[in-house]
C-alpha cells in the first residue's frame, strides 16, 4: 500500500511537471519595457511605450509585443488625462484559447493621478480600452478596464523600491481578465533617466507566468526655455 501511493504521487507529480511544461508555467521569462514622457508644453505631453513579453529568458517564445503611442493633458503636476493607440502582436500559445498571433489595436483613455506622503509616491491609473482583435478566423471588438496602483519608495539619492499590481476586467460581460503584480529596485540614473529591475507576477485566469522584469523610463522637456 505505501509503495502503491508513492507510485501514485510520484505519478501526479510527473503530470504537473508535463502540463507545466506544455504551458510555460514552470520556466522564468522576461518582461523588457521602454517608456518615454516627453513635456511639450505647460499642460501637454506626449507620451510612448514599447513592451515585449518572453515565456523564457532572456527573449525567447515571444508573448507580447506592444507600441504605444498619446497625447496626455495635465491639469496639474499631479492630475492628467491622456488618449493613446496602440498595436500589439499578442501569442497565447500557453493561454486558454492556444492562438499563436492575434493582431490588437487599441484605442486607450487613461486618468492619472500621483500624490505623496511623505517622501513616498502613490500613483493610481485607470484606463479604458477598445482592443480591435484580429484572431486567425475573427475579428472582434472587446472593451476592457484596468485599475493600476503603484508605491515608490525612496532608499537614498540614487535608490528606491517600485511595487505596483494593475487589474484588468474585460467589459462585453464583465469578467476577470488578468493580473499584473511588480515589485523590485529602482535605479535613478540621471535626472532623467530611470530603470526598474525585479520580480513580475503575470496572472491569467487559468495561468501564471513569472517572468524577470527590466523597465526603463524616459523624461524629456521640449518646452521652449525663455531666456
């Protein structure tokens, strides 16, 4: 009997590690983003992003691939609205639906609003978006909200940590889409410049990626200095 349920375990154990490796669960992939906020005037900026998702470090089995591009309005240093495109090549070969590329073009209004306490920074995003997908055998429109919460951190100068989780629910029949959950160490560069590398918790309904995460941000000021 003992040696009958270590068979058994054993057996169980070997069938999760296959359908880990059938979905890419098990393996550590990469998330590389570029951001780039680039003051034109008092109240406008122009903003862009250029994201790119791997199932397996450093780049290999790409998930996403994502350009975005808008024109935000700020109201003041600590409220803005913003209206974006975007496209993305998006394979879910370890999603749900198996689709190995389905073409997005987004459509994205965004409301941000940054406070502090302390030295601490709190930033909160809400988006909409009308995601124009072109699947093998569809095209479908489907509407979606995300909610993002971020904390900064300051250690020193030069330092900080950067933790943020964004929900995402799709709006056609309202449901749970996916998860994002980040947390790592911020490196201020320059004045301008500023990477974050760490940890990224990608969560879909029925998956859950883990991926390395390296992001780095851009500020410009085109504004015209009065002399």
């Amino acid at each position: 009997m003992k040696n009958t349920l270590y068979i058994v375990f054993a057996f169980i154990i070997f069938q999760a590690q296959l359908h880990a490796q059938n979905t890419g669960e098990n393996k550590l992939g990469s998330w590389y983003e570029v951001t780039s906020s680039n003051k034109i005037s008092d109240k406008f900026s122009v903003s862009g992003s250029f994201t790119n998702w791997n199932y397996e470090l450093p780049a290999n089995k790409a998930h996403l691939l994502l350009g975005i591009i808008g024109l935000n309005y700020h109201f003041n240093p600590k409220l803005s609205i913003g209206l974006s495109y975007a496209y993305g090549d998006i394979d879910s070969s370890f999603e749900v639906n198996d689709i190995p590329h389905t073409r997005d073009n987004r459509i994205i209004e965004q409301l941000v609003f940054n406070h502090k306490a302390n030295t601490i920074g709190f930033s909160h995003r809400l988006r909409l978006e009308q995601r124009f997908l072109a699947y093998p055998t569809e095209n479908l429109l489907k509407h979606r909200i995300r909610y993002r919460f971020k904390i900064k951190i300051p250690l020193n100068n030069m330092l900080f940590i950067s933790s943020y989780d964004e929900i995402h629910f799709n709006l056609n029949a309202f449901d749970f889409q996916q998860n994002r959950a980040f947390m790592g160490l911020g490196i201020l560069i320059t004045n301008t410049i500023n990477t974050e590398i760490g940890y990224a918790r990608h969560s879909f309904k029925t998956k859950n990626f883990n991926r390395l995460s390296l992001q780095l941000n851009l500020k410009c000021d085109f504004r015209q200095k009065t002399l």
